[in-house]
C-alpha cells in the first residue's frame, strides 16, 4: 500500500489545531486588512471568541491607525454582555 503523503488526509492532525483558533486566527487576518470595512467586520466576530477577541478589540484601540475602527472596537466592547 502506497503511503499517504498528504498532510490533510493523511491521518494524522495538526498538532495543537483548534477551530477556534482558526476563527480567531481569521478574525486577526482581517483586522490587518488596510480595508476599515473588512476590520470592523473583523471587529464584529471577535467576540465570539471570548477574552482572545476581547483581547484583539483591545489592540485594534490602541494599535489600529484608523479613527474609525477604533471606534468600532470601542463601541463593539461597550454593547458586549461580558464583564
């Protein structure tokens, strides 16, 4: 039997993957994007990852060189249920 080379179906996972993380992960590609619109939307589904989004709508008040997607975060963390 020939041996299966592919990384995907070749049976064994990728060590440490967790579909959060590539939510997260896509959440954090967006927010790099120089199109506000993508980073608020990025903005949007960054809750849905608890304190790790939280964390990254932090950064993009701080970081992001944008007016408006600071604002965004801003107003995505203060109409968040979390504490």
């Amino acid at each position: 039997m020939a041996e299966n080379l592919d990384p995907v179906l070749g049976g064994q996972g990728l060590g440490g993957f967790d579909p959060v993380m590539g939510g997260l992960i896509a959440v954090q590609q967006d927010l790099a994007s120089s199109d506000p619109k993508v980073s608020i939307r990025a903005l949007k589904d960054a809750l849905r990852y608890g304190e790790k989004g939280a964390q990254l709508l932090i950064q993009a008040m701080q970081q992001d060189g944008d007016w408006e997607v600071k604002l965004a975060a801003w107003e995505t963390l203060l109409k968040s249920d979390e504490p």
